[in-house]
C-alpha cells in the first residue's frame, strides 16, 4: 500500500507540468515545493527537536539576500550560491549560540528577537541590502548548462532538491542522530544522565535546520529573481511555522502537507480578497484551539469523536 | 548640543511610553509564563480606538481612557474565551496570540486603511516650556509625569495590597500560591485586563508623538519583548530601567549609527541574555 501510494505520487509530481494546465500552476507547485523543503527545516527544530523557533524567515532571507547580493556584485553563480549557504550557516550558528540559552519560551522569544533584527537589517541598512527597494537578480543560474527559465525546467530541478531534502530528512529522522535528537525533545535530562551532550545535539539540529532552511531561500531566490525585506517578516516566519502545525509537526509528510495547505490558500484567498494575513491568523487560531496536532491526525480525531459522540480527552497535544 | 538635549527629551518620553507598554507584557509574562505577542496589536488598536473616539467628539483623555478601557475588555475577554481553553500549554498559547495580532492588525487596515493618521496634541499641553535654558515641548513632559505616576501606582498596587501579593506570589510559584487558596486563574484574567487596558491607554497617550499606522504594532512589540527580556520578566522595576534604557538607544541609536540603529537596538539584549540570562532584575527561574 505505502509504496504503491509514493511511486503514484512520484509519478504525479514527474508529470506535473504536463497535466497540470498551465505554467501559472506549474509555478504554483515550485512555489509548494520551495515552502515544502523550507517547512522540512523547520520541522527538524520544531517537530523532532522541540524548539518552536519563530526567526527562520530571517535565516531564509540571509540565503536569499547574500546569494542575490553576491550575483549583483559580480560573483558567479555557484560561488554565490556557496557563499550564501556559508553564510546562512554561519548565521544558524550564531542563533543557536544565543537561543540555546533557553528552550520552550525562551528559544522562541529570542528567535524572534533575532529574527526582527535580521529583518530590520535588510529594511534599514540601505547602502547594503538596498532597502525597501530590494535587489534584483539578473538570471537564474545553470547547472549543468541547463536553462532554468521556463517554469517546467524551473520546477524539476525544484523537485530534484526537493526530493534529495525528502530523502535526507528521512534518513535523518531513521539516523540516530534523529532518534537523540527526540531524545533531547522527550527527555532532556535523561539524555544528558546517559551521557549525551544535549547542547551539541540542539546545536546540530539547528545548523542542520538551517541549512536546509538556507537551501530553500536560495531556490526562493532563483523562483522571484528579486529579493525584498518582506522574505523576512515576523509573518513569514509564522506563515512557515503553520505550515509544519497545520500538516503535523514531527511527520515526514506533515509539513509538506501543510505547505500545500498555506500555499494553496494563500494563492486562492489572494485571488480573492487583499486580506491574507487575516486569513492566515484565522487558520492559526482554528488549528491551534481545534486540532492542535494538525490537520491528518487532528481529523481522524474528530472523526472518532463524532463516532463516539463522547469527547475522549485530546490525547496528543502540540509540544 | 540643542539636538543632543531634544534626543534626551525623546529618549525619557518615549521610555514612559514603553514602559506603560512592557509593564504589563513583564506582569502577563511573569504570571502566565507567555510572552503575550498581541501586545503591540493592543497598542495599536488602542491608538485606533481613540482616533474614533477623538472623531466621535470626545476630548483627548476621555478617549485615551476610552481605548484603555476598550483594551482591557478585549483582552479579558480573549484571556477568558481563548487562552483559558489552552490552559498550561504554553506553546499554543503564544501561537495563538501571535494568530491573533495577525487578525488585528489585518482588522485594523480595513477599518482604519492604511494612511498614518495624525493625532493632535491635547490644547491644554501644546507649545513648549523653558527649563533651564532649555525649551521643552509640554506634552513629552506630560507623557514623563503620566507615565511616573503610574509606575508608582503600580508599585503600591503590587507592593502595598493584598491584590500584588497575590500577583507577588504567583509570579513567584504559582503551584505553592494555588495550593495556599490564591485564585491563581483570577489572577491571570485580571493581570491580562490590567495589560492590555495599559497598552491601550499607552497607544492612544503616544498617537500625538507617534500617530497611528498599520505596522505600528510590529514596531512596538520587539521593543516590549526587549524591555522584558532585559528587566526581566514579572519585575517592575526591571521594566522601568528597560524602557528608558531602549528609550535611549531607540533615539540615540539612529542619530548616532543611522544605517544600524536596529542593531544597536538589539544589542544589550543580546549581552543581557548572554551574560545574565534571567534579565537585569528578573529571578533564576527554577
């Protein structure tokens, strides 16, 4: 059933472009599968680690800023494109140092501090981030000699990252480095007892987050050819954080679920009326008092409860 | 040296603004573990509330009291119909004030659109007095006085009554003050009323000096959180020392670094947090 079920969506996503109508969707799925390696960083620090950060946007825009930046300044491609996962690793580094001072609250209060001044860096320092006005990337880069400019091309090699990020978070979560990681969001400090460094653990996770976090800004990047301080808004960072509640925090599929979801309403509500953030605070609150535990598992729940016609009390609650 | 005197000026009336603000965002945090992310939203919508106030043909204090009021209903009532639901899970709780504040601010736009409005100083406190010298415009000193006051108010509420020993205790240890008869749930509702009424009030008390914008609850909210996170959380006098500290560099910073003013900003939280993580004045939590 299980395989049967990937090798369909596979082959769904292979043939996308072909049977999707349109290079306006095509666009629409980069978009998802952009968001969906995105959420997956996320989820490492939140779903398997425990740590609700709320200042990755800022993280996501270092990548896509200094990739931006360093094509303007006339570095190529690929050396741009290396200078600025180096760089947004350096800058997961420095947010563990400082945010792994806590954990719950306080890693989230500090992320988000965090992540406002990154923010306030791209918006206010103008001779460097240019401001308000944004840089403006000249081409997508190609790999190989491959054009990405046309939306289908653009989306599979999406879908080729995307699926190395699919492939690595799976083997994260079977490695046991993923298993200390839960470990550390469980049980601390028994972990700590059986000799674990539950620091370095968290400090590992936050630069593997960031990394891919960093991959995701730059496809970003590549997707607009054009970056802007909004990539590093507090809302970003909350739209990312629904996308891994909404789908299920700590699940493989969740995030890429809700990442979907988030796009998918985003794309509609837009279509419709000005008011996004209205819409994505609504959400938030309905999942967060309804289905804490996202929308798959938070179902199924209401499902049985709607069969039992008595509330059993909700078993699996938001870490 | 006339300029370096105004940015004085700025840097103490903007710390008592800021402090009306982070008081309660310090006490809500020190009692319910959460850092309230709708604070800057109350702030704003309070600034909001006043304008029609204002519009509806009250004069200025009846409206800042107006919004004040308004604020701590809203949030009463967001305590007792949404928080209270989630109660002892923190996590959710802050998101969903953070899905909350998006809600407001979105409400905000379509009410009050998006063009900066401009509030009038009250006509009792224009114009400007010299002191030593020096010419200072009244209603920043008013904003000092006012703000003065109700550090001390409060610092006799928490320090002199049966009420702020209650809240005393609960910041302390809420499972021992619960076990001891202290209605700790009570306590929450009315600290949370206490904030928001605040933060309204501090809104609409800073619209002349700041006006009224979408966005200006994203500009007030780091700087309560880092207040909080330098004072440290639930103390009063960590908020005070806070404010007037981010009330400095929010004013000096720019004219001093005009490029990294929000880094400087954001620097002795950062030292703070690194050097002694539970704030200036805030107590090691167990």
């Amino acid at each position: 059933m299980k395989p049967a079920a990937l090798a369909l969506a596979g082959v769904a996503l292979l043939t996308l472009p072909y049977w999707i109508g349109g290079p306006y969707y095509v666009n629409i799925a980069s978009q998802i599968l952009i968001w969906a390696v995105f959420a997956l960083g996320l989820n490492v620090l939140v779903g398997y680690g425990g740590l609700v950060s709320l200042g990755h946007a800022g993280l996501f825009g270092t990548a896509a800023y200094a990739a931006a930046w360093l094509v303007a300044a006339g570095a190529g491609q690929l050396a741009a494109a290396t200078g600025a996962i180096g760089l947004t690793l350096l800058m997961s580094a420095l947010f563990a140092v400082l945010a792994l001072r806590a954990t719950g609250i306080g890693f989230l209060m500090i992320t988000l501090a965090l992540g406002q001044i990154l923010w306030g860096i791209a918006y206010r320092w103008i001779s460097l981030t240019n401001g308000d006005n944004g840089i403006n990337l000249s081409a997508r880069p190609m790999p190989l000699g491959l054009s990405l400019a046309s939306p289908a091309a653009f989306y599979f090699a999406t879908l080729v990252i995307f699926a190395l990020a699919v492939g690595m978070m799976a083997c994260f979560v079977a490695s046991p480095f993923g298993a200390s990681l839960r470990g550390t969001r469980d049980q601390p400090r028994r972990m700590s007892a059986l000799g674990y460094d539950v620091w370095l653990i968290r400090f590992l996770a936050v630069l593997f987050s960031g990394f891919w976090t960093g991959i995701a800004g730059l496809l970003f990047c590549y997707y607009d050819q054009f970056v802007s301080p909004h990539l590093l808004t507090l809302s970003s960072s909350a739209e990312v954080l629904l996308m891994v509640i909404s789908g299920g925090s700590g699940t493989l599929l969740g995030p890429i679920a809700g990442a979907a979801l988030v796009v998918a309403m985003k794309t509609i509500a837009s279509a419709y009326i000005e008011r996004w953030n209205l819409v994505l605070g609504a959400i938030f609150v309905a999942i967060i008092v309804l289905m804490p535990e996202g929308l798959v598992p938070g179902s199924r729940r209401l499902w049985r409860w709607a069969l039992q016609r008595r509330g059993t009390p909700a078993e699996g609650v938001a870490r | 040296m006339s300029q370096w005197v105004v940015l004085a000026v700025n840097s103490v009336s903007l710390g008592g603004l800021l402090f009306l603000l982070s008081a309660g965002f310090s006490l809500i945090f020190g009692l319910m573990r959460i850092p309230n992310l709708t604070h800057g939203s109350l702030f704003m919508l309070g600034a909001y509330v006043g304008v029609t106030g204002l519009r509806l043909g009250l004069d200025f204090w009846s409206a800042a009291l107006l919004s004040g009021l308004a604020m701590a209903v809203l949030g009463g009532a967001m305590e007792r119909l949404l928080l209270r639901r989630l109660q002892g899970q923190e996590l959710p709780q802050v998101l969903l004030t953070l899905g909350l504040s998006f809600i407001v601010a979105d409400l905000c736009l379509m009410e009050w659109t998006g063009d900066p409005i401009s509030v009038s100083t009250p006509a009792t406190l224009r114009g400007f007095v010299p002191v030593l010298g020096f010419v200072f415009p009244v209603y920043r000193l008013a904003i000092v006085l006012i703000a003065a006051a109700i550090a001390a108010a409060l610092w006799l509420m928490l320090d002199r009554t049966r009420l702020g020993a209650m809240i005393r205790a609960g910041v302390d240890d809420p499972a021992i003050a619960r076990v001891m008869g202290i209605p700790v749930s009570r306590l929450f509702t009315a600290v949370f009323c206490l904030g928001a009424g605040l933060a309204g009030f501090a809104g609409m008390l800073g619209a002349p000096i700041l006006s009224v914008y979408p966005g200006l609850d994203g500009e007030m909210l780091p700087l309560a959180l880092i207040v909080v996170i330098l004072g440290g959380s639930g103390s009063l006098p960590g908020a005070l020392v806070g404010s007037f500290v981010i009330g400095v560099l929010y004013n000096f910073g720019p004219a001093l670094f005009p490029e990294l003013a929000y880094v400087v900003l954001f620097l002795p939280m950062l030292l703070v947090l690194v050097l002694r993580p539970q704030g200036l004045f805030g107590r090691q939590t167990p």
